[in-house]
C-alpha cells in the first residue's frame, strides 16, 4: 500500500504556485486514500466527515472521496466544481469553476476523462462519454460526444476545432 504522505501530496508539484488547488489536492487525496482499506475508512471516517461538510457546504466543491482521479489534479478557482462519484479521471487533470462532470439521466454512465486534459471554466462533461489524452476543452462548452486524443473542443454541443497532434484546424470559425 502506498505511504499516505506520498499519496496525500502527489499533486503537489502541478500546483507549485497554486496555494487554494495544493490545500484542495491534499484534503481530497487523505479523503480519498481510506477508500482502499475498510479498517482506514473506519478510523478516518471523521475527517472524511470534515472534507464532505467543508468542502462541498462551504467551500463550493462537490468532489466525493471516492472518485478516481490520477495524480497532478489541478483545482483553479473553486466554486461550482461537481463531480459524480462514478466519473474516472486521468493524471494532469486542470478543472476550473462552475464545472459539472456526471451522468445525463439517473444511473445513466459517467464519462471517463483520460490524461493531460484542461477544462475550462463553466464546462459540462455529461454521460457515458471518453474524452481522450491531451485534450482541451474551452470555457462554457458543454460536452455530449466523445472528443478523441490530440483536439481542442468547444461550444454547445462541443465539437472539435483542431487537432493538436497534426496541428491542422477542422473549423476554421469557432461560433
């Protein structure tokens, strides 16, 4: 089982100069590390009790302990951050505020987010979607389809605009 200070600050470096997102990371990282061991889930039960109560009545972030999330999470401006529990998200994640990320209907799928993707502020992630590796998805778009590797995506539906792995555009206006 890995150290739970290791654990707690692997996100620590992708935040260097991101004070709120290295507080965020290492609350959510000790919430989340008990969900592997029943004996720990037992005796860290109050803290969990603290990071739900803090973070998702004060703070603005419904982030549950349980969700997968690799390593390099990046949390910039807090509020309005919701997760579904059953969402899977890679390693070098950036989420921004007002961001949803769930299920389009109950017990509908979760999308699964794969590595260094950015998403921008007031973005939506619904339903049994897979965004690829290396994807970046702009401010206000709210995401249906499955966005492949390598693309930048916008608008409402998002679509992609360009490709960043052969750097060739597919739209030349973005609406």
């Amino acid at each position: 089982m890995t150290n739970i200070y290791s654990f707690a600050t692997q996100d620590f470096s992708e935040n260097a100069v991101n004070t709120k997102g290295r507080i965020f990371g290492l609350f959510f990282r000790i919430a989340n590390y008990p969900t592997r061991n029943i004996i720990l889930r037992i005796l860290l039960m109050p803290f969990r009790a603290f990071y739900k109560i803090f973070f998702e009545w004060i703070v603005g972030i419904e982030i549950p302990a349980a969700v997968k999330i690799g390593s390099g999470l990046k949390v910039y401006h807090f509020p309005g951050i919701v997760i579904h529990r059953d969402v899977i998200i890679g390693k070098n994640c950036t989420l921004r505020q007002a961001t949803t990320i769930g299920n389009k209907t109950d017990n509908g799928g979760c999308p699964v987010i794969g590595n260094d993707v950015n998403i921008g502020a007031n973005v939506c992630i619904l339903g049994d979607i897979v965004i690829g590796d290396n994807v970046t998805i702009g401010a206000g778009s709210v995401v249906i389809q499955s966005i492949p590797a390598h693309s930048v995506a916008v608008g409402n539906p998002a679509r992609v605009v360009k490709n960043t792995n052969a750097n060739q555009k597919i739209y030349e206006a973005v609406i």
